[in-house]
C-alpha cells in the first residue's frame, strides 16, 4: 500500500465518516495498546503509604529527664492523650474518634446504656465546665 492509498482510505467518506466522535482512523487507539503505557509504576506512593512512612519515624523524647524514642504517631497519641486529660474536649474528642476508627474500641463488646442525645448533653456539660474554668477563673468540681 503505498501513500495515496492510505490518504484514500481515510478520506473516502463510504469506509470511515470523519466530524465530532468520530477521529480519523489514523489517530484513534490502537487494539491491544495502552493509551497510557508508562502508567503509575508500581510501588508509587500514596497517602496511606506516606503517612505509614513519616508515623513510622522515630523521634527522640526526653520525659521525667529520662530520654527515649517512640515513633511519632506514639508521641501524636501520647500528647492527644495529655490534652484530653487536662480537659480539652476537642483532643477528646479526637481521641475517641481515633480509637474508634481504628477498631481499639469495640462498641459490640458492650451495650450502650446511653442514647446519642445523653452523649451531646454530657459534651455540652464538658464544655461548659472547660468555659467556666477558662473565663471565670473557677477551680472545677471537687
């Protein structure tokens, strides 16, 4: 086949009609050929990946003059976990969120006495007892 002959083939409009949604045969995808052949190649990072990689890490802590390495989720958990006990309600929060996603907490295990509704009026009291504390200068429940 020479030239002429694959300019006819494309051109006759009988074999192949050219406009919107239909490209010349020339430029469509081949059979059995990728469009994308490189591809992502493998092993290419993702988030899951990338925050397994950093979380991993280990980091040096000094703690009651003592040094020792924890890896940073460790050290993310641990300060979490202080805020939560010094009353910051978002650390709480977020720490049972956590521990909830991450299956730590088992809801099968137990049965729930308390309705969602009792669960917002006692993070309501938790907030209003860390504004009391915070603005009006009270020293909490004893």
């Amino acid at each position: 086949m020479n030239e002429d002959d694959k300019s006819a083939d494309i051109t006759n409009p009988k074999d192949h009609k050219i406009g919107y949604g239909n490209p010349p045969k020339n430029s469509q995808f081949k059979k059995n050929q990728s469009g994308n052949p490189k591809g992502r190649p493998n092993g290419s990072n993702n988030l899951n990946k990338i925050l397994e990689k950093l979380g991993l890490e280990k980091v040096s802590v000094t703690e009651n003059g003592t040094k020792k390495f924890m890896t940073k989720i460790e050290l993310v958990l641990a300060s979490m976990m202080n805020k939560a006990s010094k009353g910051d309600v978002a650390a709480a929060r977020l720490l049972v969120s956590v521990s909830q996603m991450s299956g730590a907490v088992d809801n099968s295990e137990y049965e729930q006495p308390y309705s969602e509704v009792d669960h917002k009026l006692v993070l309501e009291e938790a907030e209003w007892q860390v504004y009391l504390n915070k603005y009006k200068g009270g020293e909490g429940d004893e």
